[in-house]
C-alpha cells in the first residue's frame, strides 16, 4: 500500500516539471519571436528609409533635369544659331557651343532591391543631380556672354550704319539748298537729321536702322525734287 502511494504521488510532479519545461520552450519561442520581429523590423525600416531617400533623390533629379532640358532646348538652342561674325567676341561662341554639345549622363533609377543597392541608386542619382546644376549654370553663362556679345555687335553696326547716312544726309541737305523743286523734301530730311543725331547717341539698335533706312529714302526723293 505504502509502494502504490509512492508511486502515484511522482505523478503530479511530472506533470509539473513537464509544465515548467513547457512553459520555458515557449517563453523561448516567444523571445525568438520578438528577436525574429524585431530585425525584421529594422531591415524592413532600414528599406523604407532607402526607398524613400531613393525616391527623393530621384525627385530633385527630375526637377534638375527639366530646368537644363527647358534652357538646353530653348534659350541656348536659339544662341546657338549665332554666329562668329554676329558678335563682338567670337570666343563667346565657340564657349557656348562646347557646353551645348556636353553628353548628359545616363539616369539611374529606384527600381531596385535592397538597402545596398538602393543606396547605390541614390549616390548616382545626387551624382547626376549635381550634374544638372552645375551644367545649367555653366550654359546658361555661356548663353548670356554670346548674347550680350551679340547685342554690343548689332548695336556698334547699327551705330555705324545710321552715323554713315547722317553724315551723308547732312551734306545732302546743304548742298541741296535752293536747288529742288519741292522745299519740303528737304524740310523732311532735315527733321529726320535731327532726330537721328539724337538716336545715334542711345542705346536702340532697331530704331537706329530704321532711321538710317528713313534716312536713305529721303535723300532720294531730295535728289528727285532737284
């Protein structure tokens, strides 16, 4: 009788020891669990924070590009049918065409996987990026120094024209006197002597050829008139 309550007394604490090692499996699993969520959470963090830096990189890039692009295919474009010989400093020309002419680098992209590579993507595209900026400048530098060369040319020409008809005008004028058929031929040229002498001391190009034209036309229908 004494052996049958030795016996069955062992059972309850068998069952108690498998509880506890049970109990310590699962508390086990369970901190695997955590530490298993917890690096999958920072890798999975890590990725996002990659994908969107990626993704912002590649935003300013775009922005960067349009503004070459719109200056490449629009003001520097229409610069660079200028020639050498329309502007005061040809090396102004040959300036903008080198930077017309520059290669744009081939453009890196997101669509990649994984940290390293997205980081990769990222540093090509702030490399690109940068690249943009710095050749945006450079050109639109270029751009300016033909153009503002371009306008000292036509402005001197257009200087040199109308002074060339004024002196031309004025001798016709004085010479002319009492010698047309029609005074008012030279009434007209003269007051187009007038104002030009004003015009040829500014700064508009387009309104000094047209009055060196006037100019022209008038002395021909002075000489008409004698």
């Amino acid at each position: 009788m004494k052996l049958l309550e030795r016996t069955t007394s062992k059972g309850p604490a068998r069952y108690k020891h498998r509880a506890v090692i049970i109990g310590l499996i699962v508390a086990v699993l369970l901190v695997i669990g955590l530490i298993w969520w917890g690096i999958a959470s920072y890798h999975a963090d890590r990725l996002t924070q990659a994908r969107e830096s990626c993704m912002q990189s590649s935003e300013a890039l775009r922005v960067a590009q349009n503004k070459y692009n719109t200056l490449h295919d629009g003001k520097a474009a229409e610069a660079a049918k200028i020639t050498d010989r329309q502007v005061e400093d040809a090396k102004t020309v040959a300036a903008l065409a080198a930077a017309y002419k520059e290669e744009a680098p081939g453009l890196a992209a997101c669509n990649v996987q994984g940290v390293d590579r997205l980081r990769e993507a990222t540093a090509q595209i702030d490399k690109d990026a940068a690249w943009y900026g710095t050749h945006t400048a450079s050109l639109s530098k270029a751009v300016d120094a033909v153009n503002e060369s371009h306008d000292a040319k036509t402005l001197k020409d257009a200087k040199e024209a109308l002074s060339k008809q004024l002196t031309a005008a004025q001798k016709k004028y004085k010479a002319t006197d009492g010698k047309v058929q029609d005074d008012k031929t030279r009434k007209d040229l003269k007051a187009m002597i007038d104002k030009a002498a004003k015009t040829r001391d500014g700064e508009d190009a387009k309104t000094m050829n047209s009055q060196a034209k006037q100019l022209n036309t008038l002395m021909g229908k002075v000489d008409a008139s004698v």
